[in-house]
C-alpha cells in the first residue's frame, strides 16, 4: 500500500473568497488541474478571522449535499465548519487518501482552523475511511462512524492514538453487529469511545442522532482541556441522555435504556454523583424480563451470523457458476425467511431486515469487487437475487 502523508496546515493566509453562512454550497473547486469539488456549509456564527472547528465528512457515493445535511443541527449548535468531498467514495484506499490529502491542503491554506478541533464523520464505506486516516494522522479530535466500523487493513484500525470515537448505527442497519463488536474491541483497548444506537437502517443518521454524538465529543474535549465548557452546558447535555433514558424504560425499550443510562454513567460521573442512574441500572439488569431479553437477542445474532454465512457464501459459488444456478434453491431459502418473518418478535423482524439488506449489498457488491469484468450471466443472477430478496408482495 502506498503511503500518505497527510497534509495539516497552519494557515496565515487571509480568508480570499467570501461565502454565505447558514447555506449549503456546492461544488467549491479544490483545484483546476484535477477537477475536484467539495460541498461546504458554514454556520451562522461562522467569522472569517477567527478559528474554526470543522468537520469533514466521507459520503460513500461521492455525494457532499446528502453528506453535509444530518450535520447541519450540529454545526449550528457547535459552529462547526462542514466540509463533504465530492470525489471521496467506496473504493481504493490510496485514491481517496489523494483525494483526502488535496482537499485538507486547500482547507488549510485557505480558511483557519482549530487545530485541536478537527473531527472526521463517514457513512459505511466512508466511516472506514474517516477512521482509517484518523488512525494514520493521530491528529484528530473524533471520529463519528456511521453504519460501519473499521477497514479491514491493519494499519487503519485503532490501537493506541488518543482521538475519541463514537459510533452511530441504527439497530436494522445490517452492520449492526460489527458496531457493537467495534465497541467491544476499543473498550478492551480503554479507548475513549461510545456507541449511539437507534431504530434505523443502513442510512445516514437523522441529524437528532448525529447531533447525539457531537454532544458526546464535546464532553469529551471539555475532559481532555481542549474547551472549557461552562456547567450549565455540560448539565443539559447530560439531561438529553438522562431523559432519553427515562422514556426508553418507561416504553420498555430495555437496550436503548441500558445504552442511554452507562452513556450517562461514563460521560458525566466526574461532573454528578450519579447514584439514581446506577440504581435504575441495576434493577434493570437483575430484572427476569431484560435477562430475558438478552439470551433471546444473543440467539438471534447467533441465527443472524449463520444465515448470513451461507446465503452470502452461496451467492459468491454461484456468481462463479452462474450458468449452474438453482433458482428454487433461492426462492426455497428466501420464502423460509418469509416464514421467519410473521414471527411477531420484534428483534427478529430487525435481524431479517438486517440480513436482507446484508444479500442486497452482497450481491450488488460481487460485481464490482471481481477481478474480471461480470458477464451478462453473473449480472442477471446478481440482479435476480436483488429482485427476490425485496420482492414486491
């Protein structure tokens, strides 16, 4: 793999080109020799001669509106400069470190930033690759991964920089596993991280969970000295998660209450005695009823692991042979999942949901990750699998 060397400036170049605030504005050219744009968006408190913080953003399709807009809120509350490639996507490593590299130099050379506020956001393949160049600057104040977690290179993967990640995933998201197990890996590290879970797909979060995870990140700079954030501020943000908490267990949604009230705990316990949480905490989890819940969810990831391996597993025997494919074998397997599905659990609904969009990607994915070029064979079995996994009822 080639290796990058990722530009950071400091910028003493007087701010050169005017641009509205509270807008979305696309297409701001990086360079004329190769064409690259950027989408941008600066809060209302933006000030030219001052630092700002910012985040860049990775949309895994190269789109910056649809990047920037989850974002907004946070950059509003936190006035974060936003800054969304559009040329970075699910691809080579190497060529979007390029396209990465060109677009921080022209940041730095032409707006001033906080060096010590610099986040990096992605969604799926873009949330590997935001944490992929956190891990090879350590220069970066937070990460927020959205619906995925690490590359699968060892050299992207966090071992002991000193950024804070959080993890943002909604919980019919087909990475949802790999996010919880994200989690596990970096608390095992003692890595400053969290995970913001919600009833959601493999999308962009909506911005009332992004901003979830600004105010976490912004905890965690007033923690490391990097702001000094005033109490009342610090107590809000605590109340967010506190009363998210609350409902969740008054609506019996067991796991997003346990999630809210050990975000509590770890996030503010050196600001609040937090007795009350840790209380409610225990009683849920000696409860009959949340232990219940957690056997029953352990054997549907267990189910979910193994319908994935051999459905996935066949859809790649069947892309090599594809003038051999059995197609009653498939509508035989997808009608036991319809099967499966009446099942009136709610988390097995969410595992199937997982799983399906799990077969989509796989089978849309197999044609652009072969070394050869798909023959109009593989792409109608690629495209019928597509067809039966989402089939109209």
């Amino acid at each position: 793999m080639q290796r990058v060397v990722f530009i950071f400036l400091i910028c003493t170049a007087t701010f050169a080109q005017n641009y509205e605030t509270g807008k979305i504005i696309d297409s701001v050219l990086v360079s004329n020799k190769t064409g690259e744009t950027f989408t941008m968006y600066l809060p209302n408190s933006f000030d030219p001669d001052s630092e700002s913080p910012i985040v860049f953003i990775f949309d895994p399709g190269a789109q910056g509106k649809r990047g920037i807009r989850p974002f907004i809120k946070a950059s509003e509350a936190y006035g974060y400069m936003l800054v969304c490639s559009n040329h970075t996507k699910n691809g080579p490593y190497d060529r979007n470190f390029e396209i990465t590299n060109r677009l921080f130099e022209f940041i730095f050379a032409n707006f001033k930033i906080k060096q010590n506020e610099m986040y990096l956001s992605g969604f799926s393949g873009g949330s590997r690759l935001a944490s992929a160049i956190a891990v090879l600057t350590n220069q970066i104040a937070g990460v927020v991964g959205c619906g995925a977690g690490f590359s699968q290179e060892q050299a992207h993967i966090p071992t002991f920089q000193q950024f804070s990640y959080v993890g943002v995933c909604g919980n019919r998201d087909m990475n949802y596993q790999e996010m919880i197990h994200a989690k596990g890996y970096l608390q095992k590290l003692n890595f400053t991280n969290t995970l913001i879970t919600y009833d959601g797909n493999h999308t962009w979060p909506p911005d009332d969970q992004i901003i979830k995870a600004f105010d976490w990140l912004e905890i965690q700079a007033h923690l490391k000295g990097i702001k000094n954030k005033e109490a009342p501020e610090i107590y809000k943000s605590y109340e967010k998660v506190y009363h998210a908490a609350l409902k969740e267990q008054e609506d019996n949604d067991l796991l997003l209450a346990v999630e809210n009230y050990e975000r509590a705990i770890t996030t503010y316990h050196s600001f609040y005695k937090l007795d009350s949480i840790s209380d409610r905490l225990k009683k849920i989890h000696n409860s009959k009823s949340y232990k219940s819940l957690l056997k029953s969810v352990s054997k549907i990831f267990d189910k979910e692991k193994e319908l994935t391996r051999k459905l996935t597993t066949r859809i790649f025997e069947d892309y090599k042979n594809p003038n051999q494919i059995d197609i009653t074998w498939w509508e035989k397997e997808l009608n036991k999942l319809e099967k499966i599905n009446k099942n009136d659990d709610p988390e097995t609904k969410k595992m199937l949901e997982r799983l399906k969009y799990q077969l989509f990607a796989t089978s849309y994915a197999v044609n652009q990750i072969s070394t050869t070029k798909s023959n109009e064979k593989q792409k109608e079995l690629t495209g019928m699998i597509r067809k039966l996994v989402f089939r109209k009822k």
